[in-house]
C-alpha cells in the first residue's frame, strides 16, 4: 500500500500541513516565494499558506538556519545562540 501524504496526516489526525526541507537545484520551479525572514520558524503560517523559502548560500538572516543547514553564518559563542 502507499501512503499519501494526505492519507498519512488523516490516519494520525494531524490537522495542519507538515514542513519539508528540501534540496533543489533550482528554486524557479518551487511554490510562491518570499524572503527569509530573522528566523526560519518565523515563517510557520507561511510554509500552513503554502509560500516557500529559498535558503542559500547568499541568503541573509537567519544564522542558526544557515549554520545547520548550510555549514554558514556560526554565532560567537553558545550564549549569542541561546539569546537569539
């Protein structure tokens, strides 16, 4: 049996969309996009709306992101992470 996405989120009664990160080599075939905001999770209601953001290497804001996901923009120390 596959599962769509669809069918998994009302088999687990998860009542809003899932975030996905992926790797794309080019964004001009992804959804609505909008700048990267100071912090990924401040777009929560833009990923619900179904708007996407493009995280590169270029890409300003954001550093935890960029740190994790791109091995990019490390903060000072342990407590500028946590102060963010």
């Amino acid at each position: 049996m596959t599962m769509t996405l669809t069918t998994f989120c009302e088999a687990t009664e998860i009542t809003t969309s899932p975030v996905g990160v992926y790797d794309v080599p080019d964004s001009v075939h992804v959804a609505q996009l909008v700048s990267l905001k100071r912090c990924i999770f401040d777009h929560y209601q833009d990923f619900q709306s179904g708007v996407t953001v493009v995280l590169n290497q270029t890409s300003k804001g954001c550093p935890g992101c960029g740190h994790w996901m791109l091995g990019k923009g490390r903060f000072a120390n342990r407590d500028a992470m946590v102060t963010f």
